[in-house]
C-alpha cells in the first residue's frame, strides 16, 4: 500500500526524513531519492521500532533542487546517494547535517559556514574497487547498496577519471574465466597508477608500488595498501586550513594522532619545532618516516602504536609538552579513554579533522566539558554526490 509522505530534512546518513500516515499512526520515515521539501507516495519496505524504511514510488511535488541523475546506475548503487540533487543543495544540506549534529549535542561553536566546494565534481577519487564474478556469467561493476552479496554489472562511472574505467574493463576481458573477485585501482594526480588483483586467497600488486603524491610543495610516497584521501584535489584546501588554524610560530610541539604516512604532519612541520605522529598501522608508520626524509624534516619522527595504547598519561608525562594535538580518527570517532589523554596533556589548541559529524559532536561534548572551546570550524565536500562532509575544528583552551 502506498502511503502519502513530506520530507523535510535530512538524516545523518543521508537519506531524506519525513513523516508519513500509517495504520499505526504517523510515522517518521527515511527514504533515498528524495529532497527535503518534497511530497511523494512511497511503500513502507521496513519497519523498525518508532521509524519506517521507504521507496519513493511517485512524487507528488518535486524539489526546485531536483535534477535528472548523470549516471545511469544512480538507482543501484551506493556510491552517489545524491546525484539526484543540484550542487548548491548538496553543499547547503551537508552544512545542514553538521549543523544538526552540534546543535544535538548542545556544542557551541561560531556560525558555521558554507560547505568548501570540491575543485572537482566528477573524476576526483583516486580509489575505486570494482567487484568480479564469474558464475552464472561473468561480471564486473559494483555492489548494490546494502546487498553486499550481489553486482550489478557498470558500464561507467563517473568517481574516478575516465581512464581508471577502461582501465577496469580491460582486465575483466582478460581475466574471464579466473576466479578474480575484485580489482582496486589506485591514481594519483602525478600519473601513478596501482592495480591489486584479488582473488579468494592471494593479493597481486600491479603498476606503482609505491604510489607518489604532493600537496603544495610537500611530496609523499606511500605503499598501495595505505591511506590517502581520495579526493587529493580538495586535500589540498583541507590541508591548508588546518595549517591556518595551527597558526604555527616555530616554537611549538605539535602530536598529529592517527597519523597514516604522516600527510598532516609533514605538511605543517615546518612552522613547529617539534612533530611527533602516532598510527597504529606499522605500514603507514615506515611511508610516514621515509615521508619525513624525503622532505627534509629531521624533527618530524613518528611513532608505531595503538593511539589507546599509545597516548596515554604516562606517554604524556614521559615526552615534551604539546602545544597543539592534531587528531584526524575513524569515522568512529577516538575513544573516551584517549580524549581524556588530550585533556591530561592540556594543549594550548586541538584540530579535529572529521568525516563523520555525528561523531565529531559527540567527541567535542567531551573535549568542551574539559575545558575547551570551538574557536572556529570549516567544512569541505571531499565527495560530491554523497552526503559526507568533512569538517576541521579548532578548538582552543579555556584560561
């Protein structure tokens, strides 16, 4: 049975919340492809307790906002839940959910501004991984949304840039008939290409070993199993702000927890006097140090462990005192146990760099009620299309 639904903002997950009229009463519900605004007859498809799952059937008013998808899988796959949406919308509800998520954890903070535009709205990941089957037929493209043990075969996609699909349709011509399960293509914007083979129990390494990247004049080289953001175009504008907000001297000493191949570090290193990174990946750890000695910074050094484990109150009491700690976690968040190291060490300043405004709140509830405040915030659209946004956060300490 259809119901009629009004949408009228979005969830933190992406998906458009409205209210609709069931047997049971009224009901929020949660809906894809759709625009807060919008008025449409949907079917229920899951009911869970004091929401509804929907499939938008029919709209009854559409958005001013709306636009025809560029892509023709749009309805399938996972990767572009918001093709559907002008631009400008995009950013302005992006903006919308981080708003929502401070104001829901009661965080204090300046106006947030506009969501920093992505230089590039298609072609400006440097990651994809295509899914491969063999039987019935063989098979190439992508996962469907929430059904991981499915594909649904891709004729193009527009995350990458042009030739990283080609690229993926010549190897499943080649490989028709192994058991070839999924290809990862890694790019960067200096023309390095990585390819990984996997199958059910081995990993190939193709192309690049070592992949190399810069951001401004600040080179990296990193191995293919290692992160680094997939929208390298926007990194750039990501990485400057957080180096505006470290407003360095060259007296400080800076941490920079969850480090990888210590992009962050590196890149402000050379306005402090001291950089110490912490990453729980050895991996990572080693391209971070060889980082730090391609570029010439011998008072950069990093440290492999778990931050939990790691950054501890003994750890701060054992090493020079942090003037700035620059965190950049999982989409989790950081634990309570290592927001309460930050607060032991008492530096003058934390950056938090974020993918997950939910978690970000909820971290700076913890970090505020120790005695820091949110001076300033940015966010950025790393990935057009989607509803992430990523948001740097100074927050500076209480006298």
């Amino acid at each position: 049975m259809l119901r009629q639904a009004h949408f009228t903002h979005f969830h933190s997950g992406g998906r458009a919340a409205g209210t609709a009229e069931t047997d049971t009463g009224t009901k929020t519900i949660y809906a894809d492809h759709a625009i807060p605004g919008e008025e449409a007859e949907v079917e229920i498809v899951r009911r869970q307790r004091g929401f509804r799952q929907a499939v938008v059937r029919r709209l009854l008013k559409a958005s001013p906002d709306r636009i025809t998808p560029f892509c023709p899988h749009s309805s399938i796959c996972g990767g572009c839940n918001w093709q559907h949406m002008a631009y400008p919308a995009q950013r302005y509800w992006k903006r919308q959910i981080l708003i929502d998520a401070l104001a829901k954890y009661e965080i204090d903070t300046p106006p947030v501004p506009d969501v920093a535009p992505s230089p590039l709205q298609q072609g400006y990941r440097n990651k994809s991984e295509y899914a491969f089957a063999s039987q019935p037929e063989p098979i190439f493209g992508f996962h469907p949304k929430e059904e991981a043990h499915k594909i649904f075969e891709c004729d193009t996609c527009f995350l990458q840039p042009p030739r990283v699909h080609l690229m993926a349709k010549k190897v499943f011509e080649l490989t028709k008939g192994l058991p070839l399960q999924y290809l990862q293509i890694r790019t960067t914007t200096l023309g390095d290409t990585c390819c990984i083979f996997g199958f059910a129990a081995q990993q190939y390494v193709v192309g690049s070993a070592r992949l190399t990247e810069k951001i401004d004049s600040i080179a990296f080289e990193y191995g293919p199993f290692s992160f680094f953001q997939p929208n390298p175009l926007q990194a750039v504008a990501l990485y400057r702000q957080i180096k505006r907000y470290a407003g360095l001297s060259g007296s400080e000493t800076v941490y920079d927890l969850y480090t990888g191949i210590g992009s962050i570090a590196c890149y402000i290193a050379d306005g402090a006097k001291e950089v110490i990174g912490i990453e729980g990946n050895p991996a990572a750890v080693l391209d971070a140090k060889e980082n730090a000695k391609i570029n010439g910074m011998a008072h950069v050094r990093f440290i492999a462990g778990d931050i939990l484990e790691t950054f501890t109150s003994d750890f701060v009491d054992r090493n020079p005192k942090a003037d700035l700690i620059i965190l950049d976690p999982p989409r989790s968040g950081t634990l309570i146990e290592i927001k309460k190291a930050i607060l032991y060490a008492a530096p003058q300043k934390i950056i938090y760099v974020s993918c997950n405004p939910v978690s970000l709140a909820w971290d700076l509830k913890q970090l505020c009620a120790g005695g820091y405040r949110v001076t300033a915030l940015q966010p950025f659209d790393m990935f057009p299309h989607t509803h992430h946004v990523e948001t740097v956060c100074l927050l500076e300490k209480l006298l």
